[in-house]
C-alpha cells in the first residue's frame, strides 16, 4: 500500500507535469498551425509569382509566333526557300549514316536532296549562311537566315523552322536532323512538331495559333521540346507554317530561380515544379533525377504525401494544362516547433525535481496529523467507536480532526450498518412474498369457496323464483369470484414455481390483455431455467407492476417486453407508446410502483432506468447480474 506522503508527493508532481503538458501541447499545437499556415501562406505566394512568370513567358512566345508569321520577310522566305527546295543537288555521301548513328536513329533520309542539304548544314550550325553547291536555297538561306538567327537568339528559342503545306521543313535556324525531312513521313508523324503542324494547318483565320506540349524530340536528341506554331497566310491562303521550338531551359530557369532556393523562400529541402495532368514534369527538380539525368516527363507520384507541405496553383496557359506545385519538407518547416517542444520536455523535468521537493517539504508538516487520523480510522473500522484524535494545530487539519472526533461520537450512537438495513429490506420483501401467499391461500380456498356456495344460492333462488333480480345477483356473485380468483393468482406466484420464468410473464401478458389492455409483444433471449429463484421473483413482480402501471397511467396501444439473458446478467425491457410523463417532475415518481419495482432491482444489485417523455410513451430498462 503506497503511503499518504507518496500519494501527495505524486499527486503533486503529475500535476505540475499535466500542467506543462496541457500549456505545451496546446502551445505546440497553436504554433505548428501558425507555422503550417504561414508556410502555406509563403508556398502560396511562391506559386503565384512563378505562375505569373510561366504564363508571361508562355504568352510571350505565343505574341512572337504570331508577330513572326505575319512579318512579310517570313513569307517570303518560305516562298523562297520552297521554290528553291526542287533545285538542291542530290547527295548519297555516306557519311551522314553516321551522324545518324550518333543521334540513336535506325533510319537516314532517303531523299536524296535533304541528304545534301544535311551534309552542307551539319547539326547545331546556325552561322553558316551559304555553303558551297546549294544553288538557289544557298542564296535564299544567306539572304533569310540572319534576321531570323537575330529573332530566334534575341528571344530565347531553341529554334525557328519553317514548314511549306506538305510537311515538308524547309528550313531551320540551328540545322537539327530535322531540316529537309517531311513530318507525314518516317518517324515523324508521332512527334509534337508533327502535331503542332497539323493542328496550326487546321486553323481558321490568322492572328491564331497551336501548342504542342513537351515530348522527347529525336531531333533534340530526345531531349524534351514544346512547339508553337501558326500559319502562314498569302491573299487568304495558307501557305505554310511557322514553328517555334521551345526547349525546357528557360522554363527551368524561372522555375529554379537560377537555384537560389533558399532565397527564394524555399529553405534547404523545397522546391517548386510544373506537372501536367499526365502525372509527368514538365519541369526539373531541385535535385533532379540522378547524375546526368532530366527529371522532365518522369512521373511525380508525391503530390499527397504527408511528409511535405504544398501549394499549387492551375496555369493559364492556353494549350496545355500544367499545375504549378511549390512544396517544403514538414520536417524543416516545423522545425521551430521541435525546437519549442524539446524546450518544454527540459522545462518540464525541472519542475517535476522542484514539485517533488516542494511535495516532500509539504508532507513533511501534514504526514504525522494524517497518520493519526488513519490510525483512528482503523479502529473505528474494528468497531472501536471510541477512537478519539487530538486537536493540536488551528487549521484545516485540526478541522478535519475535530469532524472526526464528532462522527466518532455520532456512531456510538448510530451502529447501524447499510448492509445490515439492505438485510432488513429483504426481510421485508420475504415477509411480503410470504404475506402475499397466505392471503391467496386464504381467497383460494375460503372467500373462492364461499362465492361459489352464494352463487349455487342464488342459481336455487332463480330457478324457485325467476327473475331479472337474481340472474343479475348470480352474475355479479361470479364475477367476484373470478375477480377474487385473478386477485389469488396474481398474489401468488404459482405460475412462476411450476413452470419458470417465461411462462409466468407470458400469463400476465395474457391476462393484462384480458382485462382490456392492448396485446403485449413478448420476446425472450436465452434459457432462465438456472436463474437463481429471487432474480426470478423480483424480474416477475416488475414485469407484474409495469403492465399495472399501464394499465393505470399510460393509454397505450402498443406494449413490448424484451427479456434477454446474457453472459453473466439479464436485461429486462418494458416499453409502451403511451402518454408518458416528465421524469424530471418529481410529483410524477411518488407512487409506490416505480418506487417497488427499483427496490427489487437494488435487492439483486442491479440497475433501474425510466426513460420517458411526455406524448412519447415510456421505457423501463433493468439489468441483474447473475452468475451460475
């Protein structure tokens, strides 16, 4: 047994301590919301400036194609450069197989013109203006290509191709293996170029354009690339079409902030990035995918894991649907936090050593008048009412002691016991059962016997003098003794000792019908058979004063009583749909009924609930536990 100064000793210490843990919890939980919302709040603001950069950029590049194919030199260079494409000298010189190869390509060019014009623009050769054996497309080249160099380098495009209504490239401005291929041949027709090209043959009126989003481009040596691409008009026919190829650097540039993320607000762990609706980047991460490798395209699969905390924000980019996600590790973010709660861990072991101090210094001065007082207690338990404390002290111990010393007193006085009075109460509930039984002996087999010889008198007197007068009398007679016969059996639980439990509620459901109740559902669960016999008795006089209490009160039409027999207890339910009362009104609890029926309950020490409202009827729940 722990003693009273260990008690007070711990109570003390796990006060101090539930105190520091409400205030640090609720302190911790008030900071990490604070933190999570201003990092959401900061991650928001993130989102929002790039968004507006990418989608600047990306409207830029829509304003310059459509500026670019509307510029008459445009036009004509396509013309020029389309009339000039029949006259290019044929080529088979082999060694463009290998710059094939050097590309991962299983196929080259089979015209022969495109391979000539290939050999004369090695790839990524934008300064060459007129290589030697072009013919006329040497000459146009050297007279278009400078200002359109100019356009491409001043902007930031990867390229600027030029497509006649064939599909045919007739020109580009860095020279991939793209230039001289037609896109409704060979590998192309797949490709965005390929997609962009039809789609901007497809449109309309001018001043329009088509996007293309990133896919791997051969060209590029798979590299991702996005097309713009609008058409080219003369005198309201399409003549060809403009593309622009955009590469994902600048993208990555406005994204990254030229990696300065921590001072762009995104500490050591976050960073921001474009994803399309496919699940795939369209922009690299901070830590990209590997040495050597792009992340653009790969899947981004993390978009709902916990570990990180995130903005997002939809881009308005017409073509395309991207999201634009800014994010940061929890772990960071909510480092000020961890921070806070080891503070308070080291807060709350001091004061635990100081409470416990302070506890011991405070039992030190209470232990002994405590130990006293719980010494007198051990003898008034023994029955040695005349245990007495001394009044040493003028506080609220000596209080204590002095209420002590009178309750010592008052029960030399007053000995009775609640156990003893719970014995005196089942005295009396026996002496009532067994009272009850010779009173239905007694109307059994005398007042019964009388009322019968009084009818058999007055059955003689009808038949020597018939009249209205005596077959009324002979009928009221037996109604009485029916009366007295009901009045015998419902006293006497005879019922019950023959034939159990169930049976004896089921006759009282009959009979409470009988005299003109409404018929009662009746459900048993379980066998009852082994109930111990005053668990029987008292659940049977409770069944017996609920269907009177009915009867009496509740002007009911519907009557239902569960009786249920579970592991280790019976539960007992008594339910009409009646007028039911307002148990709060204790005017409405004074009769003897309900007042009988819970002290049964507490004899068995079981449980007794009413649950009624007035209008809505009225339940009676009790529940007796009992074991084998």
């Amino acid at each position: 047994m722990r003693s009273y100064q260990t008690r007070l000793q711990a109570s003390l210490v796990l006060l101090g301590l539930a105190a520091v843990a409400i205030t640090g919890w609720e302190s911790s939980a008030t900071a990490t919301a604070a933190l999570r919302d201003a990092t959401v709040e900061r991650l928001t603001a993130i989102t929002e400036t790039k968004g507006r950069q990418v989608e600047r950029y990306f409207q830029d590049l829509g304003n310059h194609v459509l500026a670019l194919s509307s510029d008459t030199s445009t036009l004509e260079a396509l013309e020029n450069f389309a009339a000039a494409w029949p006259k290019i000298p044929p080529e088979s010189g082999a060694a463009l197989d290998e710059v094939y190869r050097s590309y991962g390509a299983n196929w080259v060019p089979r015209d022969l013109r495109t391979r000539r014009l290939q050999m004369a623009f090695p790839p990524m050769s934008p300064h060459l203006l007129n290589p030697p054996g072009l013919g006329p497309y040497g000459e146009a080249h050297a007279r278009y290509h400078p200002n359109l160099h100019r356009y491409q380098s001043a902007f930031g495009f990867y390229d600027t191709l030029l497509i006649d209504t064939t599909g045919l490239v007739v020109y580009s401005v860095i020279k991939e293996i793209d230039l001289g291929m037609s896109l409704r041949a060979g590998p192309y027709p797949e490709t965005a170029l390929a997609q962009v090209f039809e789609r901007a043959l497809r449109l309309p009126e001018p001043e329009t354009y088509a996007v293309a989003d990133y896919q791997p481009y051969v060209p590029s040596q798979s590299a991702p690339a996005a097309f713009y691409a609008a058409p080219l008009w003369r005198r309201g026919v399409k003549i060809g079409v403009l593309a622009i190829q955009v590469s994902a650097a600048e993208l990555n540039r406005v994204m990254t902030g030229g990696g300065r993320w921590r001072d762009e607000g995104l500490g050591d762990s976050g960073q921001a990035y474009i994803v399309g609706t496919d699940g795939r980047l369209r922009s690299e991460l901070r830590r990209g995918a590997g040495p050597g490798k792009s992340a653009i395209l790969t899947p981004r699969a993390t978009l709902q894991d916990p570990a990180f905390l995130r903005s997002q924000t939809a881009l308005r980019i017409p073509g395309v649907s991207w999201v634009l996600v800014a994010e940061i590790e929890a772990r960071e973010a909510l480092a000020p936090v961890r921070r806070l709660e080891t503070k308070l861990m080291t807060w709350a072991i001091i004061l635990a050593v100081l409470t416990l101090l302070a506890a011991w210094l405070l039992a030190r001065r209470v232990i002994r008048p405590v130990q006293a007082l719980a010494e007198a207690a051990g003898r008034i338990s023994g029955r040695d009412f005349g245990a007495r404390i001394p009044v040493t002290v003028d506080d609220e111990i000596g209080a204590l002691a002095a209420a002590f010393n009178r309750m010592a007193e008052n029960l030399q006085t007053t000995t009775v016991s609640k156990q003893e009075l719970e014995a005196m109460a089942g005295r009396l509930i026996t002496v009532q059962e067994e009272e009850r039984t010779r009173i239905a002996r007694e109307l059994h087999d005398d007042i019964t016997q009388r009322l019968a010889a009084l009818a058999i008198e007055a059955g003689k007197l009808q038949r020597v003098a018939p009249s209205a007068e005596a077959e009324r009398l002979k009928t009221a007679i037996m109604r009485v003794s029916e009366d007295v016969r009901d009045l015998s059996r419902s006293l006497h639980r005879t019922t019950l000792d023959d034939q159990g439990l169930t049976v004896a509620i089921e006759s009282e459901c009959r009979a409470f019908f009988e005299r003109g109740g409404p018929p009662v559902t009746f459900t048993p669960e379980g066998e009852f058979d082994d109930v111990p016999r005053d668990v029987q008795l008292a659940l049977y006089r409770i069944v017996q004063e609920g269907l009177r209490n009915m009867e009496r009160h509740a002007g009911a039409d519907e009557v239902s009583i569960d009786l249920v027999r579970g592991q280790g207890w019976i539960d007992l339910r008594l339910c009409d749909n009646g007028r039911g009362f307002d148990i709060t009104d204790r005017r409405s609890r004074r009769g003897v009924g309900l007042a009988s029926m819970e002290e049964r309950a507490q004899l068995c020490h079981g449980t007794f609930a009413i649950h009624s409202q007035p209008g809505q009827g009225t339940r009676i729940e009790v529940r007796i536990p009992i074991s084998k």
